[in-house]
C-alpha cells in the first residue's frame, strides 16, 4: 500500500462523517464562489479600469453637464481622447423588463472606449447608417433574444418634443465586450438622434468619458479637468470608472465589506467544524498511531499523512463546491454579471490549501506528541 493509498484510506474510514464533512466544505466554497464572480464581473468593480476616466455633474450623477464642455477637455494636452454620453433608460413590453441606453457619437466612443468595448470599424459604421440604429450588448441580446436586423420599442423616461414617450431603434450590431467581466447589458444609441427628438435638456450629456494618454496619471488629470470648470455653473467631479462603481455600489451597501463578512463567517465555521472532526477522528486512532510509531513511522511521517488527510477532505469538498458556482454562474441570466474568472479559481485554490493545512495542524500536532505507551493504553 502507498503513503497515498494510506492517506485515502484513512480520510474515508468514517464514509458518513467524511460525506458530511466534504459537504459542508462544498457549500463555503460555492458561497465563495459566487460572491467572488459577483465581485470580478461586470456587477462589481474588481475588474473595472483605473484609467478611463468619467467626468460628471459634481452637484449630482443624474444632473447633467453642457457639451460645449468637449471641447475645452479634449484641448488638453494629456488627453487621447474624449467622448460623452447621455443616458436614456425605459422598459421593452413590460414595465419590470428595464434597459438602459447610451447616447454617443459613434466614432468619438470607438477612440476613448472602443477597444473595452469590443467595438469594432464594421460595428461602429453600421451604427452610422442611420439615426435608428443601436448596437446591442451581448448580455443584454442574449437576456432579450434579440438579433441583428431586429425591430424594438423602448418606452422610455426620456420625453420626446412629440410628446410621446415611445423610441424605436433598429439593432445593426452586437458588441462582445472586450472579456466576460465587461459590462454588455445595455445598448448604444446615436447622440445626434436623441438630442434632436428630445424634449428637454438638449445639447447636454450626462458624463464625458476621457482615456488619458500613455504614461499620464489618471489622478492628476483628473484634478486638472475639475480646474477648468471650478465656480461655473456646473462643476464636475472626474473619477476613474473604477472610483465611480465603488462609490456606485457604496450607495446601496459596501459591497466588499459585506462579502468579506459573509466570505470569512462561512470559512470560520467550516475551519471550527473540520478541527474538531479530525481531533475527534485522531483521538479514535490513537492505537493505530502508537502502532505506526513502533513500526517505525517518524513523528515527521505521521504529520504528513494526517495534513494530507485534511487537504484531500477539502479538496474534493471544495473542488465540488466550486464546480456548482461555476455552473451557477452559467445558468443564472447575464444581467446579473456573474464572471468565474481564472483569478476566482486561483484563489480558491489558495484558500482551499490553507484552510486544508490549517485544519490539520492540531490534529497532527497531537498525534506528533502522542506518547508510545499512552496511545498502547487506549486498548
């Protein structure tokens, strides 16, 4: 028999406690998984960039800006490029079917976010070929099941000078995004369009977004467009996009805290579980142990297995754990932006290790110190 053998043997002599055991291992890991994706995707700011820039209303995000002011930004010296956009949202048939959409000019979001977007020269000219035309996420198309070439009416917020409420756009494309953390559930509208069959608030947008040249701190750009409209009539507030879906999520909760909380209070109580069933499980093997030792097993050779154990109860535990996350990730609708990304397995990984050796360090410490004659005493 090898070391190996020995080791799963051992793991699985109490096939109920150790079933039990893998199992309450599986949902700390699923919980973990699934707290992760949600903090790595789209619906959390792990993934968002520390170099795009957004500028907004500094007295309020849903107040809006003047677009004269593209100008002015993009004279600066340490700009690449700017765009803007103006956010529209409405519901497509049913009120609780919300979809949100984005003004631009076309070839203006191509140079400041066209490469996180996936926004591609065919995808940018056939949003050009008429004012209807919308470019669709490929969340937001999936969720939908729309398709290219598809007719849709938004009922939106947004009034027209008509008086109605009621936009029809033409989908000419989909955009991919540039991974599967990118933000996809909405779509882009032409700014032109909008803003001539609007009611209200024409020739005005809602953020400029503005990508800083190479080798420029975002920080210090930012704090220089601020300058150029302090004391106006609309100040700005220029943050990265991931400063603004922080402070985005922080308005309902502090997401990372939360998630820290429910993280840690499931691995404490799996760690607190585990110790005690692998001392209960040492001190029922104690002769065994005493055994070993004669047999001229080494104090060094009996940790080893018994870390072993716990690192296999919790890998095959976690590993199932984790698999369920997955498939969950994958089952559940894009528009909650679950994302199990190669960095959420990593960790797990990590996490799972530690927690394995963690778990068998008192066992194994106490079968270490185990005394010949006291283990020979349990019989």
């Amino acid at each position: 028999m090898t070391f190996f053998q020995l080791m799963r043997r051992n793991a699985w002599r109490k096939r109920l406690r150790a079933i039990l055991l893998m199992f309450s291992v599986g949902i700390a890991f699923l919980i973990y998984g699934l707290t992760a994706s949600f903090v790595s995707g789209s619906q959390g700011a792990a993934g968002a960039s520390d170099n795009l820039l957004g500028v907004f209303n500094k007295s309020g995000r849903g107040l809006p800006l003047p677009i004269a002011y593209l100008n002015r930004i993009a004279a600066q010296r340490d700009v690449a490029a700017v765009a803007y956009t103006a956010r529209m949202r409405g519901f497509v048939e049913v009120e609780k079917n919300i979809v949100a959409v984005s003004a631009v000019d076309p070839q203006a979001i191509a140079a400041a976010n066209g490469a996180e977007l996936g926004l591609t020269p065919e995808l940018i000219a056939a949003l050009e070929e008429g004012g209807d035309r919308v470019l669709v996420g490929r969340a937001l198309a999936e969720a939908q099941g729309w398709s290219v070439g598809q007719r849709i009416g938004l009922t939106s917020q947004l009034l027209k000078a008509d008086g109605s409420r009621n936009w029809s756009f033409t989908i000419a494309g989909i955009f991919e995004g540039a991974d599967a953390g990118t933000d996809t559930y909405f779509m882009l509208a032409r700014y032109d369009m909008v803003n001539a069959a609007r009611a209200r608030d024409r020739d005005t947008v809602d953020a400029f977004v503005v990508r800083p040249r190479d080798g420029i701190a975002s920080g210090v750009l930012a704090a220089r467009i601020d300058a150029l409209f302090a004391n106006s009539a609309a100040e700005t507030r220029t943050q990265t996009e991931k400063q603004f879906l922080e402070a985005f999520l922080r308005q309902f909760a502090d997401v990372g805290l939360i998630v820290s909380l429910v993280v840690g209070a499931a691995f404490v109580t799996i760690l607190m579980i585990s110790v005690n069933t692998m001392l209960f499980a040492i001190r029922e093997r104690r002769f065994e142990i005493g055994v070993m030792k004669v047999l001229g097993f080494s104090s060094g050779r009996i940790v080893v297995l018994i870390l072993g154990e716990t690192l296999f109860i919790f890998a095959i535990g976690g590993a199932g754990g984790l698999v369920l996350a997955k498939l969950a990730t994958l089952s559940i609708g894009p528009e909650f932006g679950l994302v199990f990304s190669g960095e959420v397995l990593l960790k797990s990984v990590a996490i799972i290790a530690g927690l394995g050796l963690l778990t068998g360090l008192l066992p194994a410490a106490n079968a270490m110190c185990l005394p010949i004659v006291n283990a020979f005493k349990t019989r």
